[in-house]
C-alpha cells in the first residue's frame, strides 16, 4: 500500500457553452463532473502521478481479459504445443475483445470455437444482441465477451476437462482454478472475486496493481503473443462506436492500439493502458471512473497519455455534449489541484 487512502478526485469536466442569439460566445458552464481515480507507473512499477486513490480496490472487469488470454494460452501451451503454435494473431486478439459483433469479429470467434469442436450455442456467454443491427437475432457469438468464451472453450478442449457451461465458468472447477491462479501471479492477490456480466469470474484488485499488470504487458516476453495479437488487430479487441450525426469512430481500446499502446477497457467505467516506447519510456496507467462511465475514465486517460506524448493528440476523442444537433460543449480532463 502506498498509504492512506485519499477521496476520488475530479477527473473529467463536460460543459455547455453560452450562446446569445445563436452565436457561441465561447463562454463555458461546467455542467457535469465526472470523479474517481488514476494512477500511472513507471516501467519498475513505482508510481508517478496518483488522482484520487491508487489502493481503491476494483473490479476491473473485461479490462483483466489480456492477463485471462496470458493463462490460456501458456495452459493450451502446455497440453498440445502444436495447437498453441497453429493459433492465429486474429483468435488470439479475439480471445480477449470486447467487441460490437462486427462481421471479422464474429468471424475470429467462430474460428476459434472451430478449432475447440464445439457449437455456437454451445458458447457459455449469455445471448446477446447485435449492437448496431437490433432486427439481428440474439445470439450467443454476438455477445461482447463471445470470443474470452470460446478461449475458455478452447482451454478446456485442450486439456481434456468438460466443456460445459457450469465445468467452464466454476470458481473452483477445473478451468478457472487454473486461470485464476495465473491471473493472481501476473496481478497480485484478489481481494474479492464476483461474478462478470457474462457468468465468468470477476476479481478485485487495488487499481495500482492493474497499472503495474498492463506495463508488463507492454514490456514482457511472456505477455509477447497476446499483445502483438492486439497491436496488430485493434479493431478486433473493441471495433467502432456510432456518433452524433451518423458518423462512427473507433472505440477508445482500438484507438490507443492503434497508436501502439495496450489498451483494455473493463465495464463500470475502468480503463488501463501500457506502453513500452522507441525512446525507452515503459509505464502504465488504469483509472476508475467511480460513476462507471466510459465517458469519463477515457478522456482522463487518454488526456494523460496525450499530455506525455505517449500518443498523438488527436488520437481519440469523446463525443460532445450535443445542442439541436450541433456541437454544444466540450468534454475535458479537469484541471488538477
């Protein structure tokens, strides 16, 4: 612990502008605030910039699905060498997105439920919809975690243990005591362990331990294949968003890929990223929005990667507040105290 623990800070302002007679005047009213926690690390792990408190313990959710994809793989490893070998870039990357059931995405998850023999129904995760085409029928591949399930399906198919739903996802069963267990060495002891939205185990951990996870997956031999898998396929991890006025853009994840940083969002508002770049600069940043937005926990962190040019500006940004279909704020890291 890095000492006592500290009240969430302010980490995103949104405002509305003044407008008279329908001319902007480019004054801004801060309309929303959006609190929480950030804490940044260095390439050894220590921390250089807290917000808030950096031993808040979270569930970061899908955000941990890189470090889950690490176990798999080393496990698939273990069992059948040829199988780990004969795994493409596109089923690694799947195997921890959180996608939209765009048309490549469904595709990797169905490649790797073909290599593990099973059917799509077969799938552990909940059915979902297809985010931007409701008339589509539910269905198990197009939930966001589909392609985590069918590396467990594949885990499993590997090893020889039952690949049923409740075998698949059980705390204590035959998978998920072993991918926990790896878990917890590549980020430090759970303080709790809850139930993900998709039926898969959910650890809490102190945010600075999730920072600490995603640098050594930036930097480390051993996270090597599964973070090349994303540099290589950003779109597969999240994929693109709709915006205001018919647009689309790509989701933060994808984004920061794109850019060379390793980046996973979690549901509830966590972000974590990992850098390792030609200049020598290695570190990792996770941040909780304590509202559980999306909203807030990327502008903060993308802000703060833009401001230690660890990415170009620009390189993502929210949607703004919206005004008779024209933008009307702004959406911004708050200042710091």
């Amino acid at each position: 612990m890095s000492g006592p623990s500290r009240g969430p800070a302010a980490l995103v302002e949104v405002t509305r502008r003044d407008v008279r007679g329908d001319v902007p005047t480019g004054t801004e009213v801060v309309e929303s605030v959006h609190h929480g926690h950030l804490v940044r690390v260095d390439g050894d792990g220590a921390v250089t910039l807290a917000l808030g408190d950096p031993d808040a313990v979270v569930f970061p959710r899908s955000a941990l699905k890189p470090l889950q994809a690490i176990v798999c793989l080393e496990l698939i490893a273990q069992a059948d060498p040829q199988l780990a070998a004969a795994l493409t870039d596109a089923e690694i990357a799947i195997g921890w997105a959180s996608h939209r059931a765009e048309p490549a995405q469904v595709a990797a998850v169905r490649s790797l439920l073909a290599r593990a023999g099973i059917a799509e129904d077969a799938l552990s995760c909940p059915r979902a919809p297809v985010p931007d085409d409701p008339s589509a029928p539910r269905s198990h591949v197009a939930h966001n975690c589909s392609g985590k399930h069918a590396l467990f399906a594949l885990t499993a198919h590997a090893l020889g243990l039952p690949g049923d739903r409740d075998a698949l996802l059980a705390h204590d069963g035959p998978l998920q005591s072993r991918v926990l267990a790896g878990v917890s060495e590549l980020l430090g002891p759970a303080d709790a362990v809850g139930v993900d939205g998709c039926g898969a185990p959910a650890l809490a951990v102190p945010l600075v331990a999730v920072a600490r996870a995603f640098t050594a997956l930036a930097v480390t031999a051993r996270s090597q294949r599964v973070r090349a898998a994303g540099l290589a396929h950003p779109a597969l991890i999240a994929g693109h968003e709709r915006r205001p006025g018919g647009t689309t853009a790509p989701v933060v994840d994808t984004a920061l890929l794109a850019a060379g940083v390793v980046a996973k969002r979690g549901a509830e508002g966590v972000l974590a990223a990992g850098w390792n770049l030609a200049d020598g600069r290695q570190g990792g940043v996770a941040v909780k929005s304590l509202d559980g937005s999306m909203r807030g926990a990327a502008t903060a962190l993308v802000a703060l990667l833009e401001a230690d040019a660890i990415v170009p500006e620009g390189t993502w940004r929210e949607a703004l507040p919206q005004g008779g279909g024209r933008d009307a704020g702004s959406v911004r890291a708050a200042p710091r105290g």
